[in-house]
C-alpha cells in the first residue's frame, strides 16, 4: 500500500515538473515573439483648426495621408492570434478633440450581436510606462478603446442612443480591463468594398482617475487590435501591433511622418 501510494506521489510530482517545463519553454518561446520585430517608430499626428468628422469617409480625411502599421497574431497568451495584417491610420486634433481613423481589409462584414463581431482597438498608454512588446501588457494604467460592430449597429442603425459603439475602459494588463465610470469616446464604422473604416473621438481632457490627457507636445503610447468576427475571434485571438509613441505636433503633417519629426528633434539638440 505503502509502494502504491509512493508510486503515484512520484508520478503525480513527474507530471507537475513536466506541466510546468511545458509551460516555460512556451512563454519564453513566445512572450517575447514581438520584441525588435521593427524600430517603434513615432506615430505624429498633426493639429487642424477644423471640426473632427465621426463620419468615416468624410472628406476631411483625403487631406491626411495614412500610415500603414503592421499586426501579427497575439501570442502572449492562449487563445492565440491567427493572421498578420495591415491596417491604414489617419489622425488629427484641434484645439478641442483628438481623433483616429482605423482602415482594415475584412472579407466579411460581421455586425450581428453573435459573440465574436468585427472589433477593433486603440490602446493609449503613458510614456513612462515600463516597455513591453504586446498590447495592454504594460505594468501602468492605460485606456482602451473597444469599438464593436454589433454594438455600432445598436446605436446607429437601430437608433439606440444610450448605447455608444465604443467602449472607453481602463486596463493595467492583460485581463484587467474596467469600463470607466465616464464613457466619452465617441467611434463609429463603416464597411465599404471589402473594408472597414472606424473613426475614434474624444476630447484632449479626460480628468475622470484612470482617464488618460493629451496635449500639444505630449508623448503617450499608442498601438492597435484588429478582429475578424469571420474567424470567431474575440477576447485574446486578435492581431496586434507593437506599441509605439505618439505624439501631437503643431503642424498639419501626416499621421506618422515619424522619421522626419525624429530628425527635426534631434536637430534642436544639437549644440
């Protein structure tokens, strides 16, 4: 009897050490996937004196220039990613309001209220937080912004106006996100030949605690989450980009005119 138990506590102890080696091949082999993948180039987003449009093909937006960010699946954590994709990004603010606006391939429009809509994401960080390679995976607060299309089709198509299409949450990892007491991102998505345009508003202030401000010169960090409701991708599953800086110039530039702005700071340092 004495044997048998021995024997199990042996196995049950080799099974443990064997789950847990597991487990550390597989987050050293992928936690750090996305670290030096590329240079985090700035994303420089310009000042317009005109009114931000929450209208996603507005003509406004042919005045910017997009920049093309990169995503590659999540895989920090299970359930993984499965596509690498571009997107496109535009932005702007005024001396009021900041806006973005997302442009993504998607082969289907999914806005039903099943659980996996087409969603997409902008993470907003402060400077200071500690790095990391994947969204949401700083130690410090951040703020998130959640658009989902089936909730976008509450508000604007079946006319539900208590309801916004973006949900503004705060987040200190992956997990951990909150809805803010004060929901005051305004978004709303269009899906064109093959596309989605999602446009994402707020103002520049945002004093709620956890609400994260912006201003003319600051520096946050900024990255974007993309999913494809087709491919019943929620929570976890979805593309990523690497978290890089932002910053809100004075000059109407193209959102990620980065190298050249880098250039231009470094010029001023010189002696």
């Amino acid at each position: 009897m004495r044997g048998s138990t021995k024997a199990v506590l042996t196995f049950s102890v080799t099974l443990l050490l064997l789950g847990v080696g597991y487990f550390l091949v597989v987050y050293s082999v992928t936690r750090d996937q996305l670290v030096g993948v590329t240079e985090p180039e700035p994303l420089v987003v310009g000042y317009t004196s005109s009114t931000l449009p929450i209208d996603p093909f507005a003509e406004f937006w042919t005045t910017i220039e997009p920049t093309q960010i990169h995503l590659w699946p999540q895989n920090a954590r299970l359930p993984y990613g499965r596509e690498e994709r571009d997107i496109l990004v535009r932005g702007a603010f005024n001396d009021v309001d900041v806006s973005l606006l997302v442009e993504f391939e998607d082969e289907t429009e999914n806005r039903d209220t099943s659980s996996t809509p087409d969603a997409c994401a902008v993470f907003l960080g402060p400077e200071d937080s500690p790095p990391a390679a994947q969204m949401m995976g700083q130690d410090a607060t951040g703020n998130l912004w959640h658009w989902l299309a089936d909730r976008d089709t509450e508000q604007y198509v079946n006319g539900v106006d208590s309801l916004r299409a973006v949900l503004e949450l705060i987040t200190v990892g992956p997990g951990t996100q909150t809805p803010l007491p004060d929901q005051t991102v305004m978004g709303k998505g269009d899906y064109r030949d093959g596309k989605w345009r999602v446009v994402f508003k707020r103002s520049l202030s945002n004093q709620q605690e956890g609400g994260l401000e912006l201003s003319l010169g600051s520096t946050s960090l900024i990255s974007f989450a993309v999913w494809d409701g087709a491919q019943m991708e929620a929570f976890a599953m979805k593309s990523i980009s690497i978290v890089q800086p932002l910053v809100l110039v004075p000059t109407q530039q193209r959102a990620g005119k980065a190298r050249d702005y880098r250039d231009t700071e470094r010029r001023r340092g010189d002696p």
